[in-house]
C-alpha cells in the first residue's frame, strides 16, 4: 500500500489537497499476486504466507465484499486457480509493468478533471485499486460510504488510466455532493446522464478501439436515442413502466458507452457552452431542472449553428416533472 497523497513525486499536489482532495492508492492486492507469478516462474514453491498475503490485502478483501454484495460467487479457492492458470502467467511481464506505470500516475490531475464539473468546494476522497482478478471489468465501490474505485489491471497507458480515473472520481464527488433527495424513479434516473458529464470531465471517451467505434456510432444516432429515452422517461413518469421491468429497460442504455453516455454528453456539451458551466453543474445537481434547462440551451445553441435541429424533451415529459 502506498499513500500516494504523501509521496511529492506521484500525487495529488498540495494545492490540490488545500482543495480538498484525498486520494489513496493501494496495490497491496496486485503485488501479493505479482510475488506469486514470480515464484511460478522461478519455479518456487507457493506457500501459506504467500497465499494468505494475497487473501489479507485490503484490495482483495474489498473486491471480495464488493462481489459479495452483487450476489456473485467469489470465493479463496476459485481465485487461487486463476492465479495458478498458464494464461495469466503469460501476462506476468506486462502486468507488473502497467502497475509500475500507473504508479506514476498523476491523481492529482485526474482529481482536478473531476472537480471542474462539480459544486465548488466539493471534497473527494477515494481508494483507487489496481486490480488482478478474473472479470475484466473497472467500477466504483461504496461511493457514499468509503469510496472505492477499481481498476482490472491491463496494458493500458498512464494518461488512459488518468482519464479513466478521472471520469469515476466525478461519480466519487457527484455521490458526495449532488444526491437529490427526490425519490421520483425519472429523476433519479435522470442522474444517470451522469456518464454523459463524467465523460466530459474526464476529456472524452477512453481510446480503446471498440469504444471509440461504439462511441461514434452512438453519437450518430443522438436524435433517436434522444427520442427513446424520451419515450422512456414518459413511460416511467406514467407509471407505465415500474419495477423490475423499468431497471432493465434503464441498464440497457449503459451499454458499453450507450444513451446515457453519448446523449448526456452531448447535452451537456450544448448546456456548457450556450449557459455556461455553472448552469450545467445546477442541472446536473437538481436533475428535475435539466430537461428544461437542456431545452432552453438547444434554443440557444440552434441561433448560432444555424441549419441544426435538435431534439427536444416532450412537453409531456416536462409537465409532469
């Protein structure tokens, strides 16, 4: 484990921390497993102790929790074959070498993204946890309670892992500072489009070529997904579409970087720059205002990109929120 906020060379600067910034870096879960691979390699025998510094480390027992609390299986036994597997010995080399590239990584920075589109004097604090572990997925963890952000440990290059970090220490401040109180489903769903800003914060979507290619096709179909969601919102306003069947329907915008991605970053991209910042982050922290207030700058936006027609949320929609 290593406490990134005290090392001047790798972490958040001073004046990011005078701004209430509190990011921790924990590794201990990867290197017990690195020590591991590095004893297969050598062809040393694995211990007790080596194992039980792989089970014991704080980044193992969260991910255990957190997979836990999802009602997945995760258990010592199952993990100790994925370690002892061929195939993520065949990775031993680069894994610990994007570890040590992401050790370098400037959070502070990343912090910094986050906050520039979120209230001012919001705080963020965070364990980021750079993850060995057989689902190749990265989230966040307890975002109210004691934050958590995991990161599945893969070549990635340390300004893509900034990025990335930065898009989930928005979701870390957002949680903190903008949970709306209204317990309507629309709204509450409305603070999905927080992908959309989080992305925005972060400088755009990740690298990867099977994003960037989801990304532009989704882009591209901003107006129907507009539309959709639309329908959506009506529907659960309506009372038509309630329980089970609305959160299915809901996940399917996620995607890999589906509607609540791309609209919410388009929307909020018009927002910013017809109203300004400050009204996008008022929006976004009162969801219930940010239909009208996205309507109210494509007004705008169209004044000035004269030919450009943009979707509107549905006087329908707007009347009952």
């Amino acid at each position: 484990m290593r406490r990134l906020l005290l090392l001047a060379l790798l972490v958040v600067p001073p004046s990011a921390r005078a701004d209430g910034v509190n990011v921790t870096f924990i590794d201990d879960q990867p290197r017990a497993v690195l020590a591991i691979l590095d004893k297969r390699a050598a062809q040393q025998p694995i211990t007790d102790a080596d194992w039980q510094r792989v089970f014991t480390s704080e980044g193992y027992i969260r991910l255990k929790a957190r997979e836990h609390s999802m009602k997945r299986a995760f258990e010592d036994d199952t993990f100790k074959t994925f370690v002892l597997s061929d195939d993520l010995l065949a990775k031993r080399s680069r894994l610990a070498a994007t570890l040590a590239e992401w050790m370098k990584a400037d959070l502070g920075r990343a912090a910094a993204r986050a906050l520039a589109y979120l209230p001012e004097g919001t705080t963020i604090r965070a364990k980021v946890y750079p993850s060995i572990k057989p689902a190749t997925n990265s989230f966040v963890f307890e975002t109210t309670t004691n934050p958590a952000i995991f990161m599945y440990l893969e070549p990635l290059p340390r300004a893509e892992f900034e990025r990335t970090i930065a898009h989930e220490l928005h979701h870390v401040g957002y949680a903190g500072v903008c949970g709306d109180d209204d317990p309507s489903d629309a709204v509450q769903w409305f603070g999905a489009f927080g992908e959309g800003v989080a992305t925005l914060a972060a400088g755009g979507p990740p690298s990867k070529p099977d994003v960037q290619a989801e990304w532009t096709k989704q882009m591209q179909r901003f107006d129907a997904n507009f539309t959709t969601l639309d329908d959506f919102f009506r529907q659960v306003v309506e009372g038509k579409l309630t329980g089970e069947a609305q959160t299915r329907r809901a996940y399917e915008f996620f995607g890999l970087v589906g509607p609540w991605y791309t609209v919410g970053h388009r929307m909020a991209t018009i927002i910013e720059q017809t109203l300004g910042r400050k009204t996008l982050i008022d929006a976004m922290c009162d969801t219930r205002t940010l239909p009208a207030t996205y309507n109210r700058a494509a007004a705008e936006w169209e004044k000035t990109h004269k030919g450009e027609k943009l979707p509107r949320w549905s006087d329908a929609l707007l009347e009952k929120l």
